[in-house]
C-alpha cells in the first residue's frame, strides 16, 4: 500500500484487499501512529529496566510495530490472539497493561494475565511455535461450540496466532497448519519474517518464500510488506474476515525485520550484516507512516503530541515496574492442581522447614 517513503502507492497484488482500507478513518490513522510511536518507546524503557536488572530478560519488538498494529486492529472484540513473546503492542490494544508483561518477564506470576480479562489476548509462549497448536486447537472448539460461520459477523469468532520465520521450522507449526487445512479452521497465521531465528537467517532456513507453503497445506497465502500499517490491516482484515465466515484458515507472511537483538540475552553483532540493518532501518514503519499522514496534511502539533504521550507513558511504566514487589511464595503452590494435593502440601511444607533453617544463621 505505501512505499518506503511513505507514499500511497498500492501494487496490482494489492487491488482484492483495498476496499478494506475503506473501514479506516482519520482518527484511526492516528490511532496506528500513536499506537507505534508508544510502544517503540515502551520497548527502550523495557530493555533498560533489563539493564539495570529489573528484569530477568526483555524480548524487544523494535521493527516490528507496523505488522503488529495493523493485524492487531483487523480483528475483532469476540476474536482470540495467541501471541508468540514479541507482540507487546497486540496486547495493549487487546487492553493489556504492558507492566504485566514486565511482571512476567520478573518472573514474580505464574503466566502474566488471565486472557478474558484481557481482549482474549492469550499468555505469551516461550517454547517456540507451541502457540499454534494452542490456537488451533482453540478454533477447532470454536466450531465444536458453534461460535463461527453463522453468518453473523459481529458475533462469528476467529482466531490469530503470531510467531516467527525460525518458529516455522518448529514441528508444531508444521502440525498445527495441517490439522487446521485438514478441519478448515476459523484461523489466521500471522507470521512475521524478521529475517533471522536468533542468529540463523531465514535464508538459511528455507529456500523459497515462507508464505509459499500454505498452498502446500490447501490453504491461502499472502505476503505482505510488513513495516507498511496499512498492507497488515487490509490483508488480516480480509482473511479473517473469511476465516469467520467459515472459509477455513490463512497464512500471511510478514516480511519485516528485528532492529534489535533476539533478546537482552543476545549480541547480534556477532552474526548481523551492517549493511543489510542500515538498508531495514531506513524503512522505518513509524518514519514510512509519519511520511504518510503527513502527506494527508496531519499537524505537526498532533505529531509532537504523541512523542510527549509517548515520554509519559514510558515514565509511567519505569515507575510501576519499580514497584513490583515479589509474591508470597504461597502461590507458586496455590493453583497447580484443582484441589487440595497431598504432593503439593508436602513440597510446601518441605520449602517451609527449609527456610526456617536459616533463621538461626547456623546454616
């Protein structure tokens, strides 16, 4: 839909998904922008609370703005998302506090959030590729339940399911694309190209386009610029739009890239090309999208606004990451069974007499 210098200018593969852009209006425009520009800062925040060791670890999603938002705002209030552990910004707009993704990333809850409190944003999933069996099999109790392809699309429920060029060379993307061909499940898999699994590039991990292998399961596939907002809100509009009228699952490949490093745990310096990180950072998707709204005649007023809201908001999460204290230890027992465990009761105990040990100093 844009060109890297933020001009609209769609390409003929982009002519079936345009009328989607006919939903949008100015305000939600802004609203991409913003969502971007806060998160970008958000994610410099994190990773310097990982630096002064607030964190057990960050997991940075600077690049990647444009095909989260886009895809984030193409679904629907009733539709589930089942995030990898780079969709930060998915989960704000699904209504998240972005603090509990730092909670978890403290290590003090047990998962980080209750999805139905959250916009059916699910937990975050560090074992790679696992969330699309999660997802699947979630859409396939969505048709179980009745809960999609009625006809009634303010009510018909889909699913989304993000994770990675190295994910999809996981078993369980594999296996979770073939039962969703095989029951034509109400479901989109997002995958976002970064171009690298860690340090192994995606030339190394497939020889021909990623997105080229839903056809090899029966299903669509799509690849889209993935730092353009636009592009990832038209083409996820559309096939979830189809995955809930009952048309079955689809692949959309993201081509983007990962600015930063894998992890705070990661050098990238060690195996990135220079050169090809300088040729992806001058396609910015906030600097292609301000190009753009600013081609529209946006204020420069409103523009300054966000990185102002931005600074504030990045202030606000320093201060309550600050203030996350650890749990009782009481609840790494509490819910691992339904009901009350003689194995769990007698490893509680074992914990307690253990710390009463050190009490005397004698240990």
């Amino acid at each position: 839909m844009l060109s890297p210098e933020g001009v609209f200018a769609p390409s003929d593969s982009a002519a079936e998904f345009l009328p989607y852009l006919d939903r949008l209006t100015e305000a939600d425009h802004r609203r991409f922008y913003r969502d971007m520009v806060v998160v970008r800062r958000f994610d410099t925040e994190a990773a310097n609370l990982q630096r002064q060791g607030q964190l057990a670890l960050w997991v940075p999603s600077h690049g990647q703005e444009a095909a989260q938002v886009g895809s984030a705002y193409a679904t629907r209030p009733q539709d589930h998302v089942f995030p990898s552990y780079r969709e930060h910004v998915v989960g704000m707009i699904r209504g998240l506090d972005p603090v509990d993704i730092l909670r978890m990333l403290r290590g003090v809850t047990l998962g980080g959030w209750t999805p139905e409190d959250h916009g059916n944003f699910h937990l975050y999933t560090l074992v790679l590729a696992s969330q699309t069996l999660h997802a699947t099999g979630y859409a396939m109790g969505m048709q179980l339940d009745g809960a999609t392809a009625t006809g009634n699309p303010e009510t018909d429920q889909a699913v989304i399911v993000y994770y990675g060029d190295g994910a999809s060379s996981q078993g369980d993307a594999n296996e979770a694309l073939v039962f969703a061909a095989s029951y034509q499940t109400p479901q989109v898999f997002f995958l976002q190209n970064n171009h690298w699994a860690i340090s192994v590039p995606v030339t190394r991990q497939s020889r021909t386009p990623l997105y080229l292998r839903a056809a090899g399961f029966g299903m669509p596939g799509t690849q889209i610029d993935g730092n353009d907002v636009l592009a990832s809100f038209a083409v996820t509009a559309k096939h979830l739009d189809d995955a809930r009228a009952g048309h079955g699952p689809a692949l959309i490949e993201a081509l983007t890239y990962r600015v930063g490093a894998h992890t705070t745990a990661d050098d990238p310096t060690k195996y990135r090309d220079p050169e090809q990180l300088a040729y992806w950072v001058a396609r910015d998707p906030i600097v292609r999208f301000r190009s753009y709204l600013q081609g529209l005649g946006v204020e420069q007023e409103f523009l300054d606004a966000v990185d102002m809201e931005a600074d504030d908001y990045a202030a606000d999460v320093r201060r309550r990451a600050l203030d996350i204290h650890s749990p009782e230890k009481a609840v790494i027992f509490d819910n691992v069974y339904a009901e009350p465990h003689p194995l769990i009761q007698e490893q509680k105990a074992w914990l307690d007499h253990y710390e009463a040990s050190f009490e005397g100093g004698d240990a």
